[in-house]
C-alpha cells in the first residue's frame, strides 16, 4: 500500500494569533494606563501622602487576590464551555469594570470596583492555553509564546502614554475639556473610557473572527464565525472595483464539500446516502474527555513551575507598582540629619503622571524591540531554561539598585539613571516571562490539561502579586517614616534571590508536537488511501480486476461538460450513445478500476452491482475513482 508523504515544515497561525493579539491588546492597556495617575487618584481621595503608597498596594493587592479565587474558576469553564465563550465573556465584565474604576469618588469605592474588576480578569490563563492548543511544536513555541507578551509590551506603550495625558483632562487640558462638568466630576474616567473602544473592538473582533481551539468544542456551529464570514463577503462585493473575468476550468467536487460524490439515482438511494454520512459521523465523532485529575496537573516538574513563577509575578509586579510611586514622591536634599549612606536615606523624584508617563511609553517602545527581535532568536539558540535562569540573576541587582537613584540630585542625571536600571529590567521581565510560561506548558502531561493547569498558574501566582504589592507598600511607608527608603526594594531583591532558587531545579521538557494530537486525523484519512499515479503496473488496495464479456458494455468517462447537460437536446444524446456503442469489446480484457469513494467493497462483476457511465460521473460531470477510464 501506498503510504502518505510527509507533511511539510511547521507554520505559526498567524491569523489566529493575530485575532487573538486583538482580544488581548485592551487588558494592558487598560492596566497600565492606571499607573501614571494612581498616586495623585489615591491623594485625591483624602489619603496623606505618606501613606499613598500603603493604600496603592491595597489596592493592587485586591486585585490579585480576587483573580486568585476565580482564575480556576474561569479555567475550568473554558475546559467546559469554550475557549472562546470564557475570553468574551471576560473581556465585556472587564470593560464595564474599567469604565466604573474611572468613575470612582472615594476610596471603598475604587477598592470594590478594583476587586471586581480582579475577579473578571480570567483571560491570561485562557489566552496561553489557546496559544498552546495553536502552537504545539516546540520549535515554533520561542515565537508563538512571545506574541501575548509583545501585545502587552505595546499595551505598556499605549496605556502608560494616554493614562498619563488624558488623566485630569479638565485641568490639563483646559481648551478642549475645561467646561465638560462630566470630567470635572471624573477626573480620571477618560482614560478608561478610551481604553473601553479597545474593549469594544476585541470583543467585536472575536465574536466574527476567532475560532474555538477546545478539542471537544472546535466543530461546533459557531455563529460568530459564520456573521463574519459573510460580513468578509458582502465587504469584498461592495468594495471590489468590477467582476473579474474568470477563466474556465473543470470544477470538482472538492470545491463543495456538502455535494455528494455520485449523483443519486433515486430518493432510496438519496436516503440510504444521507444516512451513511449520519453513521458515519457518529461513528468518528470524539466522545467528550473527562475533567483531568488533580494528579495529572500537579506533577514534580509542574509545581517547580508554579513556584517559580509565583515568585517571579511577585517581586516583578511588585516593582512595577512601586515605581511610579517612588519618582511620584517629593525630593529630599541629602544632609548629616537624614543621610548616612549606604542605608539611611529618603526621597523621590518628585515628577508628575505626565513624565512618568512619557518614560514608561519609551520604556514599552523599547520592549517591543526587545520581545520581537531579541527575544526569540535568543531563546533558540542558547535555551529556554538557560535565558530564565540568567534572568534570575538579574532581577537582584535591579532591585538593589533602584533606590540609589533618589541621590542624584540633578534631574536628568538622575532621570536618565533610572531609565538605564528600568530597561535592564525590561530584558529580565521580557524573557522571564515567557519563559516560565513555555516551561510551564510544556511540563503538561497533554493538551487536555492546559486550561486547568493555566487556571492554576494564575490562581497561584495571583496570590504572589497580592502580596507583593501590599508588602512593597506597607514597606515603602515604614522606610519613608524611618528615613530607610531602601527598605522596599532591598526586600523585593531578597524575594528575588529566594525566587531563583527553584529554577535551578527545573528540567526543560520536550513539550508536545503535531503528531500526537493528529492521530485520530490520520485514521481517518487513512480511509481513503492516495493514490501515487506514477507507479505504473501496480494494483493498488482496492483496486479490482474485472474480466468483460464481448456483449457487456464498457466503462467510461463522458467527455467535455459530462453530465451538465443531461437535459439537452436530442442531438446530443444521440450522440453520446454512438460513441459509447463504438468501444465494445471483442475479446476479454483485464482492466484496472478503483472504488469509487467511500466504498470499499467491489463493484461490477462479483460485487453484487453494475457501474454504467450515470453512476460514474459527478454532479459537476467529472469521474470519480482513482483511475478514468479509456
């Protein structure tokens, strides 16, 4: 038997990811806008300055904490419901979340809205595991896991940009909004409510355009898709400059898979056709898999994983609150009262949301290049695991570092030291995450799990950045009190070592590949076994030898346009069967003849049926079988 070619090289769904890139491109943006303006949101609410930061880590750490309590919940459902459902879903609570946030009076109010907003938040876990069910070669995973956090990097770049220049926009912006009584009472609503037609746009955009990955749901009716497929179309009919004249050709009936291969000859025989395709899609249909176990999800490499990155999320989302904070703060001018170096010592920067803004907008820009550029040739050439663990290295430094800015006392030295500390970070947070996220999908023991064990990596880790923040916080306001503002930062670099301990107990597993999830796929195309017209001489499985009495007419396939015209004239049919009576036979010859399509058994002689020229020609008029006919 003929056995198949080999599939070609491996290729990323660019559409898809791009579609996904969409969905997810809001959440960022939404996210980070909120840090230029955070400190000065917090003081509007009556806090004391001192204590901004206390009330920031709060604030961040609710956040976290309800994702913790849902992310398995939202993981779980998209296992059950669809990839798709949970995404949409969790992006429309998301946006109203957002709007209401921008719209805060006080400060219970900003807290409930941010919990709320935290328990909505369920699409990180969803989205990679989407990505993996996409992408499972290991070759293309350095590529396909750094797109979501390339969309983030220009997330970052947006969100911190806009955040910062619409914040405020009555007082800002006096031209443009200075009368509008609606953002005098919401100073901080606009940037939300930009962010809010990005919500819109990805949801629209996934509704139409993105296809369930979810094994047990991808074939499926998907109505969205179905809008959007005839939305591309009444677009390509309205915006297309003139019909374009189209050269003939023979059609197939590959063009239409709903026609059937064999015209039918009768409504039995129409009714017996429909009814094999039913048993034959029951019969091939994949039964629904059971709810993994507990035990599958959390082996040794898996936890090792969830640890790892626990740490990481802490300390990284910890710093990244901190931040604006820290250049937020007023300066301090060094003197023998508050000043005994190298510990004691306090101050900021004392700039505004709109120059911080700028410099997190630079700081994405150069993300970007990092994520796409440097990142995955990176990745390939030197390992997953090694870049993750010099990434491990880094982070202390980082966090060691960062206070000793405050001594600067020149603003753009000082300015311009700290954005050369924040874009070594940006290589570390840039490659650790998606590193950890590679190794962590690829420690699954299958593709049946990744929704669960992606729900708890968010779970996890989410616990990891509700503490980091409030910790962060709580030490900031003690080290300003005391006069120690190393305190936060040098604690953030002990988690950091403590966090780097783990990764140097991780194995890189060899991940899943496309072979093992197209098993099932290959039996069933192994049904129709193809056919190599080249090798000649050869009866293949299937394939029939049938002997011709001299009286028995043969074979053949109808020339031209077959049997589109069945209803014609006279003139033609009387041709027709002048040229079929002229191919008798005198004598017995042997003739090689496949099976029509999706019949296994023999036809003609022996097999319990005759096959006359009506049965052997499509509904678009072409033979069917391997071989035609001479």
């Amino acid at each position: 038997m003929v056995k198949r070619k080999s599939r070609g090289p491996p290729k990323l769904p660019s559409k898809q990811l791009a579609i996904l890139a969409v969905c997810r491109f809001a959440e960022p943006v939404a996210l980070t806008s909120v840090f230029p303006y955070l400190p000065e949101m917090i003081e509007s609410f009556g806090v004391n300055k001192k204590d901004v930061a206390k009330w920031a880590g709060i604030t961040s750490a609710v956040f976290s904490l309800s994702q913790c309590m849902t992310a398995i919940v939202w993981g779980r459902a998209s296992d059950r419901f669809g990839r798709k459902p949970a995404i949409l879903v969790a992006l429309t609570c998301t946006m109203i979340c957002s709007i209401a946030w921008g719209m805060s009076t006080s400060l219970p109010m900003a807290i409930t809205i941010r919990a709320l907003s935290g328990g909505c938040n369920g699409n990180v876990g969803i989205i990679r595991t989407m990505v993996a069910e996409m992408v499972p070669e290991k070759e293309l995973q350095p590529r396909a896991f750094s797109i979501m956090p390339l969309v983030w990097s220009l997330g970052s770049i947006f969100g911190p940009s806009f955040g910062g220049f619409f914040a405020k926009p009555a007082e800002n912006l006096p031209g443009l909004f200075g009368n509008n009584k609606f953002l005098i009472k919401f100073p901080f609503a606009l940037p939300n409510i930009v962010a809010s037609v990005l919500f819109l746009t990805g949801i629209t955009t996934g509704f139409l355009f993105l296809k369930e990955t979810l094994e047990t749901r991808k074939h499926k009716t998907d109505y969205g898709l179905e809008m959007g497929k005839k939305l591309v179309a009444a677009t390509r009919f309205f915006f297309r400059p003139g019909p374009k004249p189209q050269p003939f050709r023979r059609f197939s009936s590959s063009h239409d898979p709903s026609a059937s291969l064999l015209r039918p000859t009768s409504s039995a025989g129409s009714e017996t056709s429909h009814t094999q395709d039913e048993t034959f899609t029951q019969k091939h249909q994949k039964p629904a898999l059971p709810r993994p176990a507990l035990s599958e999800v959390f082996t040794r490499q898996s936890v090792i994983n969830l640890m790892a990155y626990t740490f990481l999320a802490l300390h990284s989302v910890a710093y990244d609150q901190l931040l604006p904070i820290f250049m937020h703060h007023p300066r301090q001018v060094p003197d023998e009262t508050n000043t005994h170096l190298p510990f004691k010592f306090s101050g900021g920067f004392g700039i505004k949301s709109s120059r911080i803004g700028t410099m997190f907008t630079l700081y994405g820009v150069i993300g970007c290049f990092i994520q796409f550029l440097v990142f995955p040739p990176t990745a390939r050439k030197f390992g997953v695991l090694n870049c993750f663990k010099c990434c491990a290295v880094a982070f202390p430094i980082v966090c060691f570092a960062t206070p000793y800015t405050a001594l600067i006392q020149r603003p753009l030295v000082q300015q311009a030291a700290m954005f050369g500390i924040m874009i070594v970070k940006c290589f570390a947070v840039i490659f650790a995450f998606p590193c950890s996220i590679i190794l962590l999908t690829n420690s699954a023991v299958s593709l049946r799990i990744l929704g669960t064990l992606n729900g708890v990596a968010v779970s996890i880790s989410a616990i990891g950045r509700a503490i980091g923040p409030a910790m962060g916080g709580a030490a900031f306001t003690w080290g300003l009190e005391k006069g120690y503002v190393i305190t936060p930062w040098w604690l953030l670099g002990t988690i950091s070592i403590i966090g780097a301990i783990p990764i140097w107990h991780l194995v890189e597993m060899e991940g899943f590949n496309k072979s093992s999830s197209d098993e099932s796929d290959d039996e069933e195309e192994s049904l129709l076994d193809p056919i190599d017209e080249d090798r000649d001489g050869e009866i293949l499985e299937g394939d029939e030898v049938l002997a011709f009495d001299d009286d028995e007419e043969a074979l053949d396939t109808v020339d031209g346009d077959g049997l589109r015209k069945v209803h014609g004239g006279k003139h033609e049919e009387d041709e027709q069967t002048e040229g079929m009576h002229h191919r008798r036979l005198s004598h017995e010859i042997a003739r090689r003849m496949t099976s029509p399509i999706g019949l296994r058994e023999p036809v003609g002689p022996g097999g319990g049926r005759r096959l006359s020229n009506g049965l052997a020609a499509s509904n678009m008029g072409q033979g069917t079988g391997g071989t035609s006919f001479s």
